[in-house]
C-alpha cells in the first residue's frame, strides 16, 4: 500500500489519484477542519462528494479515472492510502 498527502486548496482541483488500467480500491481521509469535496477535474462544492473534517471513506475508481479533491474554506490536507 502506499500512502500519499496532498495538500488541497479551496480555488482549484488538486488531483489526488491518476488513471490506471485497472479498477483502484482506495482510502481517502480528510485530515482538514473543513470539508472537502471529491469529483473529476471540475469538481466544487456543488457538484462533488462531500467529506466532512476527520471523515474516512472507502471508495473504487473504476478503470481509466482520476479523482480530485476541492477544499472549503482554507487550504487542507486529504490523505490517500491505495495499493501499488
């Protein structure tokens, strides 16, 4: 497993996971005291799935997809955890 720390702003996307040729399974932690919000590159506050500070969630990407992260607020970090 590896675990990366992406450091996530309120004024633009921040890609938190590249595309692979395989389904991922990953773990994303909000390590931030606002929220924040996942989606593709266009992602905001409206149209991504939101995570609570300190939320945990457990999520698959299919094939071919990159996800991103948006924060609300103030600059925040969002934690990683995905297989090799």
């Amino acid at each position: 497993m590896i675990s990366q720390n992406f450091s996530v702003t309120p004024g633009a996307a921040v890609k938190i996971l590249d595309s692979q040729n395989f389904e991922q399974h990953v773990y994303i932690h909000n390590n931030h005291s606002n929220k924040m919000y996942l989606g593709g590159s266009d992602v905001s506050s409206t149209n991504g799935l939101h995570l609570d500070n300190g939320q945990f969630i457990e999520l698959r990407i299919p094939q071919d997809n990159e996800l991103y992260a948006i924060s609300e607020g103030t600059t925040g970090d969002i934690v990683v955890l995905r297989p090799r």
